[in-house]
C-alpha cells in the first residue's frame, strides 16, 4: 500500500493578549493600573481605562509600574508630565463621594497623577533655588495689571470664599459642605506668600482648580491611598524615597512622588523637611494649602495664557493630557463651570476666558 506523501504540519500561532487601550473597559476596584506599552501607564478610572503618565527617561513600563531596567524590586518611578507642564501631582484622590475628580487614580483625582515643565524638572529648578519660608510680604500682592486690582487679598474674605465653595458646587450639581474658618484663613493667608498669586482672577482660577482637585476640600489626602496604603506605598516608590516615608496624593492639589514633596519643600522652606514627614502635608491645614499654592507658583502661573486670563490654560499645566487632548476633557469642563461660578464673587465685572485647553 502506498504511503501518503507527508502533510507539512500547521504551526499554531499563540496570540498574546493586547495591550488595553485609554478608552477600553476595566473593572474598577479590581483593575488597578497596567502598561499600554513601555512608556506608558494606564489606570482602571470608574471601568474605563484611562492614561495616567508616561515613564521617565530612562525607566520603562513593567507590570503596571516604572521601573528602573535591572531592577529586581518594581520601584516606581517618577512619571513625566501629564499635563502641559507640570503635575505629577496629578491628583491623586479617586473621589468615591459625590462628584469624581479629573485624574483617574482610583489612582487619582487628576492624572494627578496629581500628574506634571516635568514635575521632575520643576522640582529641580525649586531645589536648585530654594526661597526662605514664606512670608507675608513674598509674592506680587498689589500687581493689578492682571485684572482684579490688589489690596488687602484683593479684597477677597472668608465670606466671599464660603460664597464661592457654595457657588461652585452648585455649578456641577454637587452638593460639597460649607468650608471651616480654617481652610478659609489658610487659604486667604497663604495666596501671596506661598503662591505669588496677583490678582482676583488668578485667585478664582486657583480656588476653580483646588475645589475639582480636592473634591470640594473633602480630600487632604488620596481617597485610595488611605484605604490600600500597601498598593500606594509601592506604587509611588522611587530609589531616593526617605526609609519609612510614602509620597502619595497629600494636600488639595494632591502632591505626590518623592522628588514633588522635594521641589514643594525646598520652595517653602528651603530645606528637605517634607520628605522627611510625608504625612504632615495632609494633617496640617496651612501646608495642605501651601504646597498647592506652591505647585501653582511653580508651574501654573507663569504660562502665558495663565497670565491672559485664559482659564483652560491653566487646566493644560495641570492636567492637560488627559483633560485637555485626551479621554477627560468633561473634566476640563466642569473645571470652567466652577471657574464661571467663582470669578464674579472673587473679581466682579471680570469675563472669563474658557481658551487653553480643548479650543
């Protein structure tokens, strides 16, 4: 009998599993963060996935983290800006009450990824010219050429402040609690000697931006961190960290990543205090403030269309990856209604300029 001639034998194919895309389904509580390639990372934000960061130069992405090549631990490391220039603050809360925050970190409240010039850069250029402590007389209080005139905090008080809060909850149909005396006089002590903030205007950009950060001042410190500080402890850690410290979401712009914590201290303080006791961002009121007045000041304010009065400009230095050209810019949105609420209250008379961001 014959033989057949010998078929050539069809090699299977294992396909792997693609890589999710910004945009694709996850489930939240369960998913956390993954690698869309080796720059970026991407995090599970209510079930969707969403960019959080890119790595830094000389890190790739690993199993959901940034690690450094020959690294044997999965030692995170710092992700670059997020935003158009600078918030690797990002924020970083995932607010699970009332309205959700701009930045997924489920992660965060606004990739902060709290985030992010790069953070990194920022925190150098802090570092490499470290102010004394702040003090009254710091920053450009009676600067009136940038609309809202000067004067004593331009006039603004705890009662417009409480106003505004009010105001800006109401715009995005939330519902946040009426603020202490204490968020209102840390706020209104720390606008020009930590932040440099010069006007009425800038002032209500500010606080439009701190309110969708904090999720209404509800937040000092990242919602998830303080639920699974074991996952957030790993996530944020970097080679340089302080031996028991942890550099996650703290304070209402949510500072995160050791060398922000850095660039925030060296700019207050002059010294590296803040690495030494993450924590005390989140416990004490006027430091909660001053570190986000001080991540305005360093990588906020100066933008240009910051400086023209164009409010989405200020988004983009924040979060503008996301929110500005990527999945989120109804964040963005929601940001500008705050913002619409907050500056007649704060400098009445003035128009606001939505430009900056998505248009």
């Amino acid at each position: 009998m014959a033989r057949a001639t010998p078929q050539p034998q069809a090699q299977a194919t294992i396909v792997p599993k693609a890589a999710p895309a910004a945009g694709d389904t996850c489930q939240s509580g369960k998913d956390l963060m993954v690698c869309a390639d080796e720059s970026n990372l991407l995090i599970c934000d209510r079930n969707e996935w969403a960019q959080y960061s890119k790595c830094t130069l000389g890190t790739v992405c690993s199993n959901g983290f940034c690690v450094y090549p020959g690294s044997n631990d999965k030692s995170s490391a710092s992700p670059a800006s997020a935003g158009g220039g600078g918030n690797a603050v990002a924020s970083s809360m995932s607010p699970k009450q009332g309205q959700s925050s701009s930045s997924p970190r489920s992660k965060a409240s606004s990739a902060s990824g709290s985030a992010k010039p790069t953070s990194a850069t920022a925190a150098t250029s802090s570092a490499a010219q470290p102010s004394a402590a702040p003090s009254s007389s710091a920053g450009g209080g009676n600067d009136t050429s940038t609309g809202g005139g000067g004067g004593d905090n331009f006039g603004i008080t705890c009662d417009k402040f409480n106003k505004a809060v009010s105001a800006a909850s109401s715009a995005i149909g939330n519902n946040y609690p009426a603020p202490s005396s204490s968020q209102c006089n840390s706020f209104l002590k720390g606008m020009k000697s930590a932040g440099s903030i010069a006007s009425s205007r800038e002032a209500a950009m500010f606080l439009a931006n701190i309110l969708w950060e904090s999720d209404g001042l509800r937040a000092k410190e990242e919602y998830d961190c303080v639920s699974m500080p074991d996952w957030c402890a790993q996530n944020y850690k970097t080679p340089q960290d302080v031996p028991g410290q942890t550099y996650w979401g703290r304070g209402y712009i949510q500072l995160t990543w050791y060398y922000n914590y850095l660039g925030a201290s060296n700019g207050l303080y002059g010294d590296d205090r803040l690495t030494k006791n993450a924590a005390e961002v989140a416990q004490n009121e006027d430091l909660a403030w001053n570190v986000s007045f001080w991540f305005w000041k360093a990588n906020v304010r100066s933008d240009p269309g910051v400086q023209a009065g164009n409010f989405g400009s200020s988004v983009n230095k924040i979060n503008g990856a996301l929110e500005c050209r990527g999945s989120a810019q109804d964040k963005a949105k929601k940001r500008y209604a705050m913002y619409t609420a907050v500056l007649p209250i704060f400098s009445p008379g003035e128009t606001p300029k939505e430009t900056g961001c998505y248009n």
